[in-house]
C-alpha cells in the first residue's frame, strides 16, 4: 500500500495546528499576573491604598481598588498572561478620584513566551472615567506578555483595573502523538499488505 501525500499532508496539518478556544474577556488573576520596577505611593500620601501592583488585575473596579505610583514617576507595567492569547481588545479602568489623577498617554508592546517583542501600538491617550475605556487591537496573535509603557499622567499613575479580549491558542493535545501514531500504522499496514 502506497501512503498518499494527501494523506501525509493532512497530519502533518492535524499536527501543526493551534486551535483557538471561545473568545474571553481575560480578567483578575486566573489570566494576568502584573509587575513594576516603579515604585508605590507613599503610604501617608495613598493611606494605604493603591499599594499592591496586582490589584490593577485583580478582578475588581471598584472606585478605591488599583495601584498608584509615586508623583510623577513614570513607567512601565508588565502584564504576563496566564497562557498564550490572540489579543483583540485592552481595557482600561483609570483613576476616577475627584483630582482625575491617572494614565494620560501609554503605549502597549506585545511579546510571545519566548521574550520575543512581536510589535507595539500607537500612543494612545486614557482619560478618567469610571467605565472601562476600550482600545481595538485588531488581532495581535500569540501573545504571553504585554509591557504597558506609561508615557504621561495627570499627576501620577493610577490604574484600578486592566483585561483584554481575546482567544486563548491552545495546542490540539496529543497532536504530535496523533501524527507520529498515523505514519506508524500506515507504515505497519503497508508491510503486512506486501
């Protein structure tokens, strides 16, 4: 028996893919693990509010839950994703305090789980309001870890909340053992055909 290259085609395809699980909104902890070499509000200054850099993705919006950096320190924030993502949305919950302090104008870098930068944004401009602000990504695909560059602020950062839309890339379990278990049968069945 003569294996086609159809058929050899078709795994090495069945072997090769990703397949993209339902779109999510990736939110809190359970998607986005958040990190600064910036430093913290003074404690006097933030009553201690706003300390903990993992509260801007800790599932909450709530009006006083977030993190806020020193006064004029600028920065950027590093948001590992829990996984491998096709981003589609970023959403931004700023400050909303009655000094409308907060992010003004960042950029966000896109990088895959080796670390590699796959491409950058636009500078984009935030204002304070209490719902999320919503910036389009288009589809940036394979992506494990997003540095969002702080470039301005009203006074200093103060995030409450950040998520994305997007897909989760998982790998089709067992797809190398499928391909390589295929070839092996046809293999074997074409030596019992001769």
């Amino acid at each position: 028996m003569k294996i086609s290259r159809t058929t050899i085609a078709c795994l090495l395809a069945a072997a090769a893919s990703a397949s993209p699980v339902h779109a999510a909104l990736l939110q809190g902890p359970g998607y986005i693990t958040a990190t600064t070499t910036m430093a913290a509000c003074e404690l006097s200054t933030c009553l201690g509010v706003g300390l903990d850099i993992n509260q801007v993705a800790d599932n909450s919006t709530d009006d006083f839950n977030g993190w806020a950096g020193q006064s004029g320190l600028l920065g950027t924030i590093k948001l590992d994703l829990l996984g491998t993502f096709d981003l589609t949305e970023f959403l931004l919950w700023n400050d909303v305090n009655v000094f409308a302090e907060g992010v003004r104008t960042f950029r966000l870098h896109f990088f895959d789980a080796s670390d590699q930068l796959l491409g950058s944004t636009a500078t984009l401009a935030a204002i304070s309001q209490f719902p999320a602000q919503a910036y389009s990504l288009g589809t940036v695909a394979g992506v494990s870890r997003v540095d969002m560059e702080v470039l301005s602020a009203s006074g200093r950062i103060e995030i409450r909340e950040v998520a994305f839309n997007g897909n989760a890339v998982v790998p089709l379990p067992g797809a190398l053992w499928l391909l390589g278990s295929g070839v092996a049968s046809l293999v074997l069945r074409r030596r019992r055909i001769r």
